[in-house]
C-alpha cells in the first residue's frame, strides 16, 4: 500500500510538471498581457518599466524556469491583476468552491442513489419509469439553462431563494464557511441543485443499472433462500456490490465540480474558483491561470487516489497494485 | 411425509406465450429420505425445487398446486412466513458455488446473518455456530476461513460453505441444486458420502436434483425423472434403475458410459430435449421415442405401475407391446 501511493505521487509530479509547461507557455500563446495592462496612452519609458515589473522582458523559456523555482517552493507568482501572490488569490475563493461542491456530491447522493435504487428493484412500475425518464431530462438539459430557470423560477417568481452570491459566514471549529449561517444555506441551494442535477441524473441510472445486474445473480437468491429479510439483501447484499462504480462517480464529480463549476458559478455569481480562473483568462493574467490549473490537478489526482484506496477497502479481490496497470 | 407436493403448476408468461415450466409435478418426500430429482437441463427439475420455496420471480408464478411442508400448504403464503422458514426448516443448496456467496462479503458475515436472520442469537454465539458448522463440513482451521473472503477458496470449499450455512439450523429438508455438477469428481464423492451420513443421522429429508444418473443412483432412495416440466416416472431408486419403464429414463440409462466397452458407441437419446413453447401435444418424448405410435399424440396420465412405481406412457417398456 505504502508502495503503490508512494508511486502514484511520483506520477503525480510528472503530471502536474507537464501541466505546467502546457498551461505556461498556452497562455503565453492566447495573448500578450501587456497590451491589457499597460494603458493604451503609456510612453515607451512607463511601458518598458511595467514590463520589467511583471517580469515580461525576458525570454519565455527564463520566464519558465524561474517560475518552477518559484512554484517548488510554493510561490507561484504573483496576480498582474491584483498584485497579490496567486495561490493567496486562489485559496480565498477555494473555500466557496468546496462548499458548492460537496453540496453538490451531497445531494447527488442523497437524491441519486435512493431514486436509483427505487428504478432498478421496480423498473417496470410508475414510479420506476417515471425516475428513468427524469433522469434522461436530467442528462440533456444544458446546466446554464437550467440554472436560469432556477432563478427564474424561485428567486424572481416565488421570490423564496437569493439569486445570487455567497451568504454571510461563521466560523464553527476554527473553518470559516457560510454552511454555518441560515442565510449561507439559502444561498447555497440553487447553485447547488443546478451543480448536481446532471450528476444526480447519471447516479440514478448508475445505481439502477447496477441493481438490474446484481438482482438476478445466485447470490442474492441464495441470500433470499438463508431467510435474510428483503432490507438486508438490498441494504447489504445489493449495496456493497454495487459501491464500485458509484464511488468511481463521486469521485469524478467531486473532481469535475470542483474544477469546472465554472457555469454554475457565472450563473449564481458564486465567488469562487470558476468565477476567478474565467475572469483570469480574460484579464491573460497568467500566474492566476497556471497557479489554478496546477491547484485543480492535485486536487483531481488526490481525489483519485483516495477513490483507489477505497476500491480496495470495498472490494477484496482488488488489490492496490493491479490498478496501476 | 416432510413434503408433499401435489400437482405443482409454474408458469412463465413470454412473448413466445406461457411457459409451463413445471407442469403438475407431484412428489413426496419423507424424513432421513433422498429423493433423487432427475432431468435434462430445461426439464425444470431446478424451477421445481425454486417452487417449493417460493423463489421464483415475477413475471414467473405458481400458477397451481399445493406445497405441503409438515402438513402446510406454502403456496400463497405471505413473504414474510416464508422467509422465515426459508433457511431455518428448509433450506437449499445451488449448483454453481462459485456463485452462491456473495463476493464482497465475508464468510463470517454471510453465515452469521443467515443465523441471526432466524435465531435472536448474539454476535458470538452466532460465530460460533458458523464455526461449528464450517467444522461440521470439513473446513480445516475454520477460525481463520471464517474471516476469509469467497475468492480465496477454491470452488469445492465454497460449496462446503454454501452446505454448512444450510445445515446452520437443522432443517428438516434441504433442496440440493446439482450441488456436485461444478466439482472434481473426488470431491463430488465426499460431498456426496457427507450428505448422505447427514440426511440419515438428522433424518433430514433431501431432494437432490442432477442430471446425472450416475450420480444419482448411489445416492437417492427414491428417484423421478422429469421431462419437459412432468415427471414421467418414479420409484425406488433400485427399481426404476434396475427395470426402467419409461423409454426415457432407459435412454438415460443407456447414454452413461459404464455399460459400454471400450471401442463401442454411446448411445444417445437421438434428437433433442423440446423447447417447453413449442410443447407436442401428446407425450413431449414422442418425437425422440422409438416406441411412439399414433396413440401418443395425446397425453398420457401417470399411472400406477406395480409396486409404488407410476409411469407416464402408453408403451412402457417391459411390456409386450
């Protein structure tokens, strides 16, 4: 065990290295910074200076190199927007981003599997059918207009639900998060629905698939002939085997809300990551830019690992090291 | 008699139309007593044994009959009373143990519930029964195997498992699905010696359901034959081996190896068991029978024949016809 997470780090770095250099020299391609920073009326003299100032001046591939010795030690260069360090900027929305996301995973769990369930042990009856083609309304609705009609519908029609930001904070165990307040919650809502929908969608056909596979299979009817009650063979017998795949999925979305709650969080106007890698790409201020992208990787390749271990813990026959091939 | 079954109806309605799998099975079976239940695959020897416990799925149902266990019709019975004799009064054993236990659980998490699902036993108290039990079959060092998982046992040591969860609370029947089918034959032989000395010692009933004579004639005391969801016979074990009636049973007999020498053909039922959709009218063995005649195209009944021996054909062998 030890080994195998000792290995997948080591492939961590290499992923997160070549990430740098795609990202570092993509957004040296997008644009020339200078030409948004530096206003339009600059002399040559003002120009050149805050040029020399963001680092500019020299030759791309120096610019590289002092940006990996920078980020080796966890500076990975300052906002040309802001002026403050990036990862500061970054780990300031981070908080607002992990909020929505694990709302979001909370409520694909928490809808998804009970629904999935209910599909897959009575597919043939109303509720079954009815579950199964909400989830296909699920999957193709685009998350943008549903997010709209989200506000539409309950901020500005039945007025129940702010539209939009963040709700006030308090601090609970030395964490700061609006999860603490009322107020927070009611802010968190509507993003998160719109956030989960498409997950939820794919967990019910998950989890109804899954049961359609294992209902049938020996085990469970040599589980109902020892007399075990029909609660147990669903909530054991079922359950544990079909852990597998939903975990591989909470485990993604987790990811993926994560680093790409960027529409959601336009929509809402939730202060977090998506909001600011956006308004960094337009702004081309690249340290913000690289600095997320590099934060996001780590997260999806922990979340990864955490996802392996738990493979393992659910399911005997798989061991740590044949997953790495 | 421990069970009765009489005229025991399971159908499958398809697209293809209904399916009769079981089509008026009638057996009995008594304490300490190994009923030997003997088809082709697709006879529904297997849907029979599923019947009696009220395992069978939806859209598939007892369409008629009675399951008399102890005296009890089980047919109709709320899930709730059945559930409670399934495992504790009767229990079953399936054929392909590779498949019988659950692969993610633990062996003692999957003995210790089918003991507390009946008994309001303690955790330990119920372990020790698995351990027990798991001694009972055979199982060298059970401690340590109670905490393995199925994958780290071979396929002739889960079924010993699958056996010593049905023997956890000394039923009075156990249904065993061709439980020897997926072993080496070395192991098959003990399986079979363990559940012979058990159904004698217990006064266990047991119905054995196989495909394979073979196997079948050391073991049971009484055999049925069935074909195409009927039995069409039954007898003493000794009786229907030594003088078949049915042309059937005889060709069963006829295709297992041992009567041939060495060099010579094996005789086979020519053409092949019927697809229970497309049932003929009459006797369903008539289009493979030698002896059929125009007379078989309607059904015949199972009728007496000697010595608590019945058969279900127009020309059983033996007489001069």
């Amino acid at each position: 065990m030890t080994a195998y997470v000792i290995r997948r780090l080591l492939q961590a770095a290499l992923v997160l290295f070549v990430m740098s250099l795609l990202v570092f020299f993509g957004v040296y391609l997008i644009g020339d910074p200078v030409e948004i920073f530096v206003a339009a009326d600059a002399d040559q003299v003002e120009r050149a200076r805050a040029i020399a100032a963001l680092g500019l001046d020299k030759p791309i591939w120096e610019q590289y190199t002092s940006f990996v010795q920078g980020a080796l030690g966890g500076d990975f260069g300052r906002s040309f927007v802001f002026g403050l360090p990036a990862v500061t900027l970054i780990l300031q929305r981070l908080p607002a981003t992990l909020e929505l996301a694990f709302a979001a995973v909370f409520l694909t769990v928490v809808i998804g599997l009970p629904l999935g369930l209910w599909a897959g042990l009575r597919p043939d009856g109303f509720a079954g059918r009815t579950i199964l083609a909400g989830s296909i309304l699920g999957f193709s609705l685009p998350t943008f207009w549903v997010g709209i009609m989200l506000i539409l519908v309950f901020a500005v029609q039945l007025g129940w639900l702010p539209s939009n930001g963040r709700g006030p904070v308090a601090e609970f165990l030395g964490i700061k998060s609006s999860l603490f307040t009322v107020d927070g919650w009611r802010h968190l809502i509507l993003p998160a629905i719109n956030l989960a929908l498409l997950n939820i969608a794919l967990m019910i056909r998950l989890v109804r698939a899954g049961v359609r596979e294992v209902l049938p299979l020996d085990y469970i009817r040599f589980a109902r002939a020892k007399g075990l009650s029909w609660g147990r063979i669903v909530g054991v017998h079922v359950m544990k085997n079909i852990m597998l795949p939903v975990v591989t999925v909470l485990g993604l979305e987790l990811g993926a809300v994560i680093a790409f709650a960027v529409v959601t969080e336009s929509i809402f106007n939730w202060p977090g990551m998506g909001k600011l890698i956006i308004d960094s790409i337009q702004r081309l201020d690249r340290p913000v830019v690289v600095a997320y992208l590099m934060v996001t990787v780590a997260i999806v390749i922990f979340i990864n690992l955490v996802v392996d271990v738990v493979y393992s813990l659910l399911d005997p026959r798989i061991r740590l090291k044949d997953l790495d091939h | 008699m421990t069970l009765v079954v009489e005229d025991l109806q399971t159908q499958f309605p398809t697209r293809a139309g209904l399916i009769r799998a079981v089509d008026g099975v009638s057996l009995q079976v008594g304490p300490g007593e190994i009923l030997g239940l003997v088809g082709e695959s697709g006879s529904g020897k297997s849907i029979t044994g599923f019947s009696i416990l009220g395992l069978i799925d939806p859209p598939g149902r007892i369409a008629g009959g009675r399951v008399l266990f102890q005296g009890r019709d089980l047919v109709g019975l709320p899930e709730e009373e059945l559930r409670r004799l399934r495992g504790a009064r009767i229990a079953m054993v399936f054929q392909d143990p590779m498949m019988t236990l659950n692969p993610v659980l633990r062996i003692d998490t999957q003995m210790i519930e089918a003991v507390l699902a009946h008994e309001d036993a303690g955790r330990e108290a119920a372990r020790a029964r698995a351990r027990d039990a798991l001694a009972r079959v055979g199982i060298p060092s059970p401690d340590e195997r109670l905490l393995a998982y199925p994958h780290q046992f071979s396929g002739g040591m889960r079924q010993r498992v699958a056996i010593a969860i049905a023997l956890l609370h000394k039923p009075q029947l156990i249904i065993a699905d061709e439980p020897t089918t997926a072993l080496d034959v070395t192991i098959q032989g003990q399986i079979l010696f363990e559940m012979r000395k058990l159904a004698r010692e217990s006064g266990t009933a047991l119905i054995w359901i196989s495909h394979d004579l073979a196997v079948v004639s050391g073991l049971a005391d009484r055999i049925a034959v069935m074909y195409a969801g009927r039995i069409v016979e039954s007898g003493p074990a000794r009786a229907v081996l030594a003088a078949p009636l049915h042309p059937y049973t005889r060709g069963l007999l006829d295709s297992l190896p041992r009567g041939a020498g060495r060099g010579q053909r094996l005789v086979a039922i020519p053409g092949m068991a019927p697809s229970l959709g497309r049932l003929p009218p009459g006797c369903a063995f008539a289009p493979r029978c030698s002896r059929a005649t125009a007379a078989c195209e309607a059904m015949p009944a199972l009728a007496e024949a000697g010595a608590d021996r019945a058969v279900r054909c127009i020309h059983p062998l033996g007489d001069a016809a």
